[in-house]
C-alpha cells in the first residue's frame, strides 16, 4: 500500500498545561474540509480532554471519532489498549481524513513513534508529524528544562549522579521527537522573554526545528496538518533518554481524583489551587466544579500557579459533581493533604 493510500496521523505532545487540547479545538473548528478523528490520552482516572472536545464535535469530526484512552499512558498500552483504539477509528463507516493523537503530559513520543511499526496498523497508517507543544512562559523561565552547563559540570565530579528532573526528561525528550515546537501562549511573554524561550528549544532540538509563536491556540491546519514526516520511519534522527529499553515506566508522577461538595465560593477554591502548587508543589489541576446556584458546569485548568476556570456548557444529565484531577511528582502526592487544602 502506497503512502497516498494510508491515513496521516500527528501525534500532539508537550507538558501539562502547555495548550494541547486548545490547539487540538481549533483544528477540529478550521479542518481545511478534512474528516478529522481525535484520540485522547489522559493521565489519571478522570477524562476531562476528551469531554472538552467532544464539546466541539460537528460533522467534521463527530462524537463517534473523539475516543479516550485515561488507563495509562499510551506509548506504555499499546497492544492492550492503543492498537484495538486506534484500529477503531480506522474502521469507522466513514473513515477520516487526519488523525489527531493527544498523549498525556508526561508520555514520551518516541515509544508511541515505534508503536505504529506494529503489523496490524503499519500499512494503514503514516505518521504525519510530531508537534511540541511549549508552554513561553514556563521554558522562559526555566523550569522545564536545566542549566545543561551545571549539569555537565556535576556530572565530571560525580558521574554516579544524574542531576536532571523527571520534569526535564520529559521535555527533552518531546523536543527531540518533534517536527515542529509551537510556543504557546505568546501573549503572556515579552520579547526578551521569547528569545530566551526559543534559545532553550533551540539548546535541546537535536536537529534544525520549525518553531512557531502562537497564542489561544491558533495555528494554520496547513501548517499543523501536513508535515508529511512519515516520522515512523525516522526515529533513529529522534533520540531519546529512554533509547534501548524495552519500556517505560511513570513512577516517577502520580495522580490523584479529588470529589468535592458543591462550590459556593470559587475564587475560594482557585486561591486554593494556587496555594497547592507553592506549597505542595502540585504540576496540574483540571476538572469540572458544581457551583452553588449556576446551572453550568465550572471547568477549572491549573498548571502550577496559573489557574483559568470558565463555564462551558449545561450539566444537563450529567451529575452536579465537583470531581478534580490533581497530577504532580510521586513524593509531592498526599491525597489526605490536598483534599484538606481544596476543602478549606
């Protein structure tokens, strides 16, 4: 089967927070006439990406051809849960045009790239391109990726240590992946701000990068979808921290689902939020919150100490409950703790 006949499929990484999901919205809302399908990859037990673009669905890309996968990561499932998942949307009535794969803040993209070597897709589908998503503001400031100096210098005096975060693996390792970075959030940076951001991806890019500026989310579906990476087949020029294992594993994050009573007063809770990430050092909160009084539902998106919340849309049928997913490092998950903190 020629390349022309198989599916294109991009492969959407990046940290929490740094904008997946908004960027994923707008393309669902400017396909370029293209049938889309998405797959979701959660962290946790709680599928809030998924339920925010099934927001979105319209005959461009249906409800039927947004599905979840919220039971582990997906470049560590793949036989049980990402091959069958992937096939489903595959062998829709009407097959699309483009696939979009959302993975989970902390998933590793090259993992994922190996799994579409496997027999039963390999002929049916193509990896069109990996995008990086990172967040301006956060890579601005350095808290995604180290002073790779310092770094080298400890490791000389110590070659039995290994001084880079969990954090900045993960960051790396999807700048080493990617096609193309988009910095997100542009509006929230300054110029000096920008370049110090485009100098850190530069620093880690193993390779020549496009790397775009964007904000709300906005980028070309000319520019998104259509890379024509065929990226599968690439994967010795995308290095990895992980290169010879035959696996991964995430032990190194953990989540936790919080259910909580009506809300009457919100900024009481987003005050706790913050308060959460400075003092327990929590990575991400995200989830939906029953207000008192407010018939529509309250969506809630933290990363650190940013905290944006909006109404989206009716309960309708769905239960009124305040159900929050809280992500950070294994040390820092203490669920008595943070339940207390968003109770109080």
């Amino acid at each position: 089967m020629s390349d022309l006949a198989k599916v294109p499929v991009t492969i959407v990484t990046g940290f929490l927070g740094s904008g997946k999901t908004t960027i994923i919205r707008h393309l669902m809302l400017n396909p370029q006439g293209k049938r889309l399908a998405i797959l979701v990859n959660e962290f946790g037990d709680v599928g809030v990406d998924g339920d925010i673009l099934k927001s979105c669905a319209d005959e461009n890309c249906p409800a039927e051809n947004i599905l979840e996968l919220s039971n582990g990561c997906i470049c560590c499932t793949v036989a049980d849960d990402f091959i069958p998942t992937l096939e489903t949307l595959l062998d829709l009535p009407d097959s699309p045009d483009h696939i979009v794969i959302e993975t989970s803040g902390l998933a590793l993209p090259k993992p994922l790239l190996k799994a579409f070597d496997w027999p039963d897709i390999r002929s049916r589908i193509t990896v069109d391109g990996v995008i990086a998503v990172a967040d301006s503001e956060a890579v601005s400031d350095g808290r995604f990726a180290p002073d790779l100096a310092a770094v080298d210098a400890q490791r000389a005096a110590d070659e039995s240590l290994d001084h880079e975060t969990p954090l900045s693996e993960v960051f790396e390792d999807q700048i080493a992946c990617a096609d193309l970075v988009l910095l997100s959030k542009s509006d929230l940076v300054d110029k000096e701000q920008m370049q110090t951001a485009r100098a850190v991806v530069e620093a880690e890019a193993v390779r020549k990068l496009p790397i775009l500026e964007i904000s709300e989310g906005k980028i070309d579906p000319r520019v998104a979808l259509g890379l024509n990476a065929t990226a599968e087949d690439d994967l010795d020029a995308r290095p990895s921290h992980h290169d010879g294992e035959d696996d991964h594993e995430h032990d190194d994050f953990d989540s936790v689902v919080i259910d909580l009573p009506e809300v009457a007063d919100p900024q009481a809770l987003q005050d706790a939020v913050v308060r959460l990430a400075r003092e327990q050092q929590i990575l991400r909160v995200k989830g939906h919150v029953a207000v008192v009084g407010k018939p529509m539902r309250l969506l809630l998106q933290a990363v650190g100490q940013r905290v944006r919340v909006q109404f989206d849309r009716p309960w309708g049928e769905t239960p009124r409950q305040s159900r929050l997913v809280v992500i950070a490092e294994h040390d820092h998950i203490d669920a008595a703790k943070i339940r207390a903190a968003l109770e109080s």
